[in-house]
C-alpha cells in the first residue's frame, strides 16, 4: 500500500514559481517510477513529468524547459519545480505511482496562475 500527500500548490502571477512536493509512505515508493499529473476545469487528467527510481525524467511538451521533477528518496518525496507559470498550468496537480498493478493517486494541489 502507497499513501501520497501533495503540497506546495497556491495562487501566483504569470511568470511565478512555485514547488510541488509528493510525499509518500511505503518502503516501495523509491523504488518505483513517479509520475505527476494536472487536471484543468473541464478537462481530462493529463501527464506532466516523470522520474524513474534512477532520476531519469520525461516531460510534456507544454511544460519541457519550465519544470524540473526530481526526488529526494531519504525523504520519500519527489518534487515538482515550476517556472515561468503561465494561466494555462492552472490545475489540480496529482502525484501517481503504480505497484503490482494499482494505481495510487493523492488527493491534489491546486496551482491557479493569474495573469
């Protein structure tokens, strides 16, 4: 079992910054790939980054030079550095991992870019 806690999500300008964090309890979690995702109002979920549990990373076209993922596995937690925010990142943003076939999902952090 995986429980994840996202935090570091809040309101900012366009051209901001701010860092997500993904906390996760289990023994497993630095062994296994995480990933984040982002849901805008109205939208279906979609990918944002990835990092395996050897900090090799993929991102999404819309976000690639802007974010960094990267993880901390003393600490359990992997991280999401946003840069030059713009009002189109503006979303719920989910950390996700997947073990023996189940997905695990936190319950969200809200990012809203203004302009």
């Amino acid at each position: 079992q995986v429980q994840l806690v996202e935090s570091g999500g809040g309101l900012v300008q366009a051209g901001g910054s701010l860092r997500l964090s993904c906390a996760a309890s289990g023994s497993i979690f630095s062994r296994i790939p995480v990933g984040w995702y982002r849901q805008a109002p109205g939208k279906q979920r979609e990918g944002v980054a990835v990092i395996t549990s050897g900090g090799s990373t993929n991102y999404a076209d819309s976000v690639k030079g802007r974010f960094t993922i990267s993880r901390d596995n003393a600490k359990n937690t992997v991280y999401l550095q946003m840069n030059s925010l713009s009002p189109d990142d503006t979303a719920v943003y989910y950390c996700n991992v997947r073990w023996s076939s189940v997905d695990y999902w936190g319950q969200g952090t809200q990012v809203t870019v203004s302009s």
